[in-house]
C-alpha cells in the first residue's frame, strides 16, 4: 500500500464524506490510520490488511477502500501489548476476531453493496479511545435493488 500524504488523506476523506459525521469529531477521528485500498484478484475477490500498531490504539490503515462491493479477504494484526479483537460487518452476519496480544486473524466478509461500513473493537474502551476504521465500498447501487422513484440530482 502507498504512503498517503496529511493533505491528500484529508482531501479524500472529505471526498468520501467521512468528515461531515453530522459535525462531530468521529469523521476525522478515523482518519489517522491512513489509508489503503484492497487489491483485487483477477477472480474479483479483494485482500487487504490491517494492524493495530504498538501503542497507537488505531487500525492502520484505518480507512480501506473497495472499488466495488463483493467479497474480501481481510488480515488483522495485532501488534500491540494489549489484547483487542475485531467487530467486523458482513452480509447475513456480523463477524467477530479475536486478537490476543502479537496475534494476527483473518476474516472473510461479503460486502455486496455501495456504502460505509465501520467496524471496531468493542472490548474495554477501545472504540472510545479510537480503535474504529471504515471499509469504503465504491460504485452504484445494482439496478435491481433500485428503488423506483424519478432521477436524482446528483453531486
């Protein structure tokens, strides 16, 4: 993954939206993890990977994008001293990893349609102090899952 600049990670956090969250700090809270991208298989199946660094109490990166929705392999390592885990989305489901202290878990989800999914580490107060990252899902909606009404202004 790229080293993202403090200025290009701003501007693509406001492109996405994640710094409108109804004016609070959570937007921009997420932010300092950086940010990745999923690289895609010639299957259409997405791998990524994110860590908990030492001492830093964030995923890093703590945005991933996907250029479209479907299903992603996703590596979680826990490099702290402290013991986390890993409240992930997924379609039909939830899924739960548990991170011991030095220990890595991977996940496979399904994220089929456009749209920001959060996920955190619900133990102790780890959300609290900042443990939380999104998965940016691109694209559209599919065509079926439309709902019928007339054309929408578009930004």
């Amino acid at each position: 993954m790229a080293t993202t600049s403090a200025g290009e990670l701003s501007a693509l956090v406001s492109e996405l939206g994640l710094d409108k969250q109804n004016g609070a700090s959570l937007g921009r809270l997420v932010a300092h993890g950086g940010l990745g991208h999923a690289e895609e298989d010639a299957d259409g199946r997405m791998h990524a990977r994110v860590r908990i660094p030492v001492d830093e109490l964030i995923w890093d990166p703590s945005i991933l994008v996907l250029p479209h929705g479907g299903d992603l392999e996703l590596e979680l390592v826990n490099d702290d001293q402290n013991t986390h885990c890993a409240l992930l989305p997924s379609n039909g489901d939830r899924q739960f990893i548990w991170l011991p202290v030095q220990s890595r878990g991977t996940a496979s989800l399904n994220l089929d349609g456009p749209g920001y999914y959060w996920y955190t580490s619900p133990i102790g107060n780890d959300e609290g102090r900042g443990l939380v990252g999104v998965i940016a899902v691109l694209g559209d909606v599919p065509e079926h899952a439309r709902l019928d009404r007339p054309a929408q202004p578009r930004p």
